[in-house]
C-alpha cells in the first residue's frame, strides 16, 4: 500500500495534488456540460412570454408542456445511468448530449399544443440520464469527505445557466425577431442548441472512464487515489438484489426529499421570467437581466454551505437551512408580487436556498450508496423526484389559469419545501455525516 512506503506529510502532499489536478481537469467541462443541459431545458421559460401569444396556448398548455419533459426523463432515467456504469461515461454522457441538443433545435419548428408537448417529451427521453451520470462519475473520482465542494461546484451551472441564460435569451428574442421571418423565440431554441452539439462532441475526446485513464496524474497519485475510493466505498451500501433495493426504506426517504426540493427548484426555473414581468417589467432584455440577480445571489450562497458542509462534515442541518430559506423566500415573492424592489429581493432568497438545497441534497444518497447501488440510487433517486419537474409547473399553470394568480401556486411549493425539510431530519445523523 502507498502509505506504507510514505510518510504521512508526502502522503498529503500528494493526496492534495492529485485531488487539485482532477478538480481542474475536470470540474470546468462538467460544469459546461450542465449549463449546456440547463440552457437548453429553461430556455422554454423564456419562449413563453412570446411563444404562447403567438401560438394562442394557455398558461395551462405551458405548465402541462414543460412538466411533461419530465415524464420522458422519468422513464428513461434508471436504465441511462446503468447503460452509463456499463460502457463508459465519456461515451454514453456525448450521446445524451447531442441527441437532446438536435430535438432542443426542433421547438423552433412548434405549431400546436402537441407538437409542444410531444418533443418537450422527447427532450426528456434525451436528456435522461445526465444528472444522476455526473453525478455517478464525481464518485469515480473524490471519494465522500471532498465531494461536497466538487458537487456544488458543478450544481453552480445552474444559476450560472441564469445569469447566462436569461439575457442572452432576451437579447437573442428581442434582435432577432423577424429575421428570415421567424420569430425571436425560434431562433433562441436554435442558436442555444448548437453549443450543446459542440460540447458533446467534445466529451469524447476530453473525458476519461476512471483513474487509470487519468493522463494528467502521476502513478503515485493514481494508487493513492484509487485506495482512497476503495476505502471510501467499502463504507457504502451495496445491494444484492432488486428487491433489497427497493426495500431500502431510505431510498423512498431519500426521493421524498428530493422530490420537495425539485418542486421548488423548477417553480424557479419556469416562472422567475414571468414572476419579474408581473412585478411591473414589460421589456424581453430587462427581464432577462433581472432573472440573472436571483442566480448570483444562488452562486454565492452555495459556494458558502458546500464548503461549509465539508469543513463541520455535518450534512442534515446544511440541507434543511436552505430549505426553510428558500420557502421562505417564495412565500415572500408571493407577498410581494406587485413591488418589483421586494419581489425580486424575495426570489433572491428563493434562488439561493432552493438551488443550494438542490447541490447539497446530493451529499446524503453518494455517501450512503456504493458500486452498481450508486448507480441505480441516483438515477432512481432522481427519476421519481423529478416527476416534481412535471407537477410543479403543471400546477403552478393550473392553478394561475384558475385563479388568475401565480401566489397560491406559490404558497404551495412553500408547504412541499417546509415538509420535505421535516423529512431531512428523519435521516440519522450518523449515517451521512462523513
């Protein structure tokens, strides 16, 4: 063994650099890769304050339309991430991403409620896979005690794909609509697919399947690597049947939780355009712009509880704080709904606890769960939580058709958050805290 044939500061000091080489290595591309996946999965957020007028669709045929992406995704989740474990990351994770960036392209050619339906359906069939994939591959690579900051390093892409998202999305609608007589959401939905094509083909050459193919680690480094994932993983659940999979109480615990958060995650996501428009902005480009302020707030604070998180190994109490935070936050932007100032003041808090919520949640199922159950957990751990991805815009739509206002909606998501927090604490602390 290496720490045999070291003393304990080199042991370290080589620890330290082999970890620093692959944050940087790969960190960078996987965060790319899930701005790309984001992008093109929220842009119909932006399409809406156009796409729905032009198509005469109701706010219900948008909620039930973007929800419906996660009815593919849901299906398609499990069997992607164990097709991944098996042939590789690097060549199934392309796959994934250049079939979803054609059919993203494809929405520019949307006439009726169907057509909508139909490809936001095949966007998730696509896209499924790529979450709980990544998340897969980070434990090939950090074993539980660093993986905290790596996990929030690559969930920062998705307040990045925001404050990248919403301008470029308001400037692309609004310069060039009319051009060769299309709209200015059309030629979003083809120009913000064409990066994810790139990319994927990009994986092929830059991703590796494991430590051994890590061309930028020294011998030492990768054995003393390898150990330590072998250490890590001999501490994790590994089942030896379906059915002991399924019988694993913290398993439906585990999608519970996750299920509250993404509720709130993607009222977020699929209303924060129109949450600003109904504060009292009417133009594309100032709402893009203002959607980016709740997305740095989100950065900022996830950065702080991940590293916070693996500096007091404590997990629970980091999950349910953001929680309470962001249920607290869209309860105020319901409040305030009418007051740009404080509405947008409200979503920033939303967007910080609910996004932070969203990475850290990821540190109780990777810590418990080891070999082909990792991959299995995750993914179905992700698939059942994201059919929130479908109810919460369908009911949020739904219930603003309904009622003519997006705030019960809101109060709402705010219960499911609350609850899902009270969840959090049913997990022993002994278990996760690593």
């Amino acid at each position: 063994m290496i720490t045999t044939t070291m003393t304990l500061d080199a042991a370290a000091t080589v620890r330290s650099s082999a970890y620093r080489k692959t944050a940087w290595r790969l960190m960078p591309f996987l965060m790319l890769c899930y701005l790309c996946a984001y992008l093109d999965r929220v842009n119909v957020g932006f399409a809406k304050l156009q796409m729905m007028s032009d198509l005469s669709l109701s706010e219900t045929v948008y909620g039930l339309g973007a929800g419906v992406f996660f009815l593919g995704y849901f299906l398609c989740e499990v069997p992607s991430n164990l097709i991944l474990h098996k042939v590789g990351a690097r060549r199934w994770i392309a796959r994934i991403m250049i079939s979803w960036g054609i059919i993203s392209a494809l929405f520019a050619f949307v006439e009726t409620a169907w057509q909508f339906y139909a490809l936001r359906f095949l966007l998730g069939v696509a896209e499924a896979g790529l979450a709980p994939g990544l998340l897969l591959y980070l434990t090939y690579w950090f074993p539980s005690y660093r993986r905290a900051k790596m996990t929030v390093l690559w969930f920062i892409a998705i307040p990045l794909s925001g404050m990248i998202g919403g301008p470029l999305s308001g400037w692309i609608m609004t310069e060039f609509a009319g051009v060769q007589g299309w709209a200015g959401w059309q030629w979003m939905f083809v120009i913000e697919a064409i990066p994810t094509v790139i990319v994927g083909l990009m994986v092929l050459a830059y991703l590796k399947d494991g430590v051994h193919q890590a061309t930028w680690l020294t011998d030492e480094e990768k054995e003393l690597v390898s150990q330590e994932l072998a250490e890590d993983n001999s501490q994790k659940v590994t089942h030896a049947s379906v059915g002991e999979f399924l019988r694993d109480r913290r398993l439906w615990i585990l999608a519970c939780i996750y299920f509250c958060v993404v509720m709130g995650q993607y009222a977020i996501t699929f209303w924060l355009p129109t949450l600003i428009r109904n504060a009292g902005v009417s133009d594309t480009m100032h709402i893009g712009l203002l959607t980016s302020l709740p997305y740095m707030c989100a950065i900022v604070a996830m950065v702080f509880m991940g590293r916070s998180g693996d500096k007091h190994q404590e997990r629970r109490w980091h999950l349910v704080g953001p929680m309470i935070a962001g249920a607290l936050g869209l309860t105020l932007a319901a409040m305030f709904g009418g007051n740009l100032v404080l509405s947008v003041l409200s979503l920033c808090l939303a967007a910080a606890g609910v996004l932070s919520a969203s990475s850290l949640f990821w540190m109780l199922p990777t810590t418990l769960l080891g070999g082909v159950s990792a991959a299995a957990g995750i993914a179905g751990i992700n698939s059942f939580a994201n059919l929130a991805g479908f109810c919460s815009p369908y009911l949020i739509g739904w219930i603003t058709t309904t009622t003519g206002s997006s705030a019960i909606g809101m109060y709402l998501i705010t219960g499911v958050l609350c609850i899902g927090a009270c969840l959090v604490l049913r997990i022993p602390a002994a278990s996760v805290n690593r």
